[in-house]
C-alpha cells in the first residue's frame, strides 16, 4: 500500500478509538460498576439459596435478617441524635 500525505495509519486510528472509547465509557462506568456488583449479590444468594434448599430440612439454617434504611435520592440527610443529648449530627 502506497502512502497518502495526511491520512492516518491504523496505529494512529486505534489511539483514537481507544480515547474517544474511554471517555465515553468514564460516565457509564460508575452506573456499570454498580450493576455488576448487584448481580454478583443476587447471583450469590440464589446459589447460597440452592445449597440451603438441597440440605435436609433438620440441618437448614434460618434465614439471617438484615435491617438497613431506605434512602431517596434528593431527600435531605437524616439526623442521628448525639450520645450528649444534643440535637443531632449528620449521618
């Protein structure tokens, strides 16, 4: 192949698809990340929830229950009272 003043190698082209690739994905990768790791928790309750089920019923354990709170997105906060009495700190 015979070479043309101002056009781009593949080397060139490649750099450039890998930066315009990174950016792009930069604002997509905290929301991936995230996803991923909720998969990874659910994939891993329903295979403790599989070998718990193949147990016989006298070795099964019971279900561990874990308290947490609910929080909106845009909601303000909430306050947490001090061990002094004071008013509250944030959380």
């Amino acid at each position: 192949m015979q070479y043309i003043p101002g056009m781009f190698g593949l080397s060139e082209v490649a750099v450039v698809l890998i930066v315009v690739i990174a950016a792009v994905a930069a604002r997509k990768l905290p929301g991936l990340a995230r996803s991923a790791g909720k998969s990874a928790r659910i994939l891993k309750a329903e295979a403790r929830a599989m070998r718990e089920e193949s147990r016989p019923a006298g070795e099964r354990t019971p279900p561990r229950v874990i308290r947490g709170e609910t929080v909106t997105p845009g909601a303000p906060e909430p306050t947490r009272p001090s061990a002094s009495g004071q008013r509250g700190t944030r959380a």
